[in-house]
C-alpha cells in the first residue's frame, strides 16, 4: 500500500478592513449615486409632465437621493471614526 502524502490546507486569514478602504469606498458610492440621482432628476425635469417617464424619474429621483443622502450619513460616520483614531 503506497502512503499518500497529506497537504497542508492553507488556511485563509481574514484580512481586516482597513478604515481608509471602507471611506474610500464610501467616497466612491456617494459620487456615483449623486452622479446616477442628478441625471435622473434632470431627466425628471426635461419630460412632459403627467407621463409615464416623468413619473417614473420622480420615483427614480426620490429613491436615489434618500440612498445617495444614507451614504453621505455614512461617509460622514467614517470620516468621525477616522479623525477619532489619530
């Protein structure tokens, strides 16, 4: 009988997340749905009123500024963090 080898699995560590990646990525989340909810809200204003496409970017507007305004809340919560660990 041949004796097989036995590998050592390497185990993955998890790296912690630095605080400077999650505000980075913060950053990067609030510019593009500020970007997406001023197109949509520009568009909102550009179609005929009382149609289906101006009701739709309403709603598109509504929802993307509540979300883009979540992540300025966050952004801002990291930002405290950041300056309170110096």
């Amino acid at each position: 009988m041949v004796a097989r080898r036995r590998t050592k699995k390497e185990t993955k560590r998890n790296k912690p997340v630095l605080l400077r990646d999650r505000t980075d990525l913060a950053w990067k989340n609030f510019a593009l749905f500020l970007v997406l909810f001023l197109f949509s809200f520009v568009l909102y204003n550009i179609t005929t009123p009382g149609g289906l496409l101006n009701n739709f970017f309403q709603l598109l507007s509504w929802i993307l500024g509540v979300l883009t305004f979540a992540i300025l809340i966050a952004f801002v919560v990291l930002f405290i963090l950041k300056s309170g660990k110096k």
